[in-house]
C-alpha cells in the first residue's frame, strides 16, 4: 500500500467495515477480459456468500478461473475546498483477493443464504426448495484482504 498512513490491518476492524458496507463488487478475469460487477452480499469466518443465477458472465467465468478480487467501501463524505486540487473524499474500503467455489448442497446454500440476508436484515428466514435449487451460491475462502481509510 503507497500511503501505510491510511493503512488498516486490524481484522477487527476490517471486519467491521465489511459489515457496515452494502455493495461488494467482485473482480474476475478470464483470457485477459476484465469484468467487475456489484453484489449482495455476506461474510462470515472469512467467507463472503454471494447468491447468483445459475447462467450468466460471472458463472462461465468463475468455472474457467476461480481466482477473484473484491471491493467493499463505506462512511463516504467529500471534503470540499477552495481549490480544485483541494478536494478530497472520507472513506473506508477493503479489497480482497480469494478462489470462488459454487455451492452445490442444499443445506450448504440454506445457511450461506441465511449468512446474506443476515447483512441486510433481522429475522429467521425461509425458502422453498424451488428458489434453492433455482439458484447458484458463490463462497469466495478469502486469501488475503487489507483496509484503507481516510
């Protein structure tokens, strides 16, 4: 990191903004193609859970290449000065890096489905089989992942 004054490395504290933070975007590659796109959400024990359609971009490239970046950030507030090259911006951000493995058992993408909707709201939830089956369950196994803030 270029600026290790802004630097976060208490995983406590990263943890906590992943928490606070509403959009994950995640980063996957395949034959030189970028493609980030933003997400719903969950972490826990060093997993991030994301729901998905079972077709699509980010299925076929997870299945040829598994190695994926995410981006989280929160706490925003631009900082406005007199000068043009005085702005600045507040913030707190984690970037990760980890492999993704799709979720094939159903009680496994019941809990990972609990792990999601838990970020967003309080409650016991419930769903059919049909909408499991209906979908696909990402579990990103985190490698490494650092804050930022300022």
């Amino acid at each position: 990191m270029n600026r290790k004054d802004r630097e976060i490395s208490d995983l406590r504290i990263i943890e906590e903004i992943l928490c606070k933070s509403k959009v994950l975007r995640l980063a996957l590659c395949n034959n030189n193609f970028p493609y980030i796109v933003p997400l719903n959400f969950g972490y826990k024990d060093n997993h991030i859970y994301i729901h998905s359609s079972k077709k699509g971009m980010k299925i076929d490239m997870l299945k040829k290449n598994n190695n994926v970046a995410f981006e989280v950030d929160t706490n925003h507030e631009l900082l406005i000065s007199d000068k043009a090259c005085g702005y600045s911006m507040k913030y707190e951000s984690v970037i990760g890096f980890g492999k993704a493995f799709l979720i094939e058992n159903n009680e496994e993408k019941k809990e990972a489905l609990d792990i999601i909707m838990s970020h967003y709201a309080k409650g016991n939830f419930d769903y059919s089989l049909d909408e499991i089956n209906r979908i696909s369950i990402i579990r990103i196994d985190i490698d490494s992942m650092s804050g930022k803030k300022s």
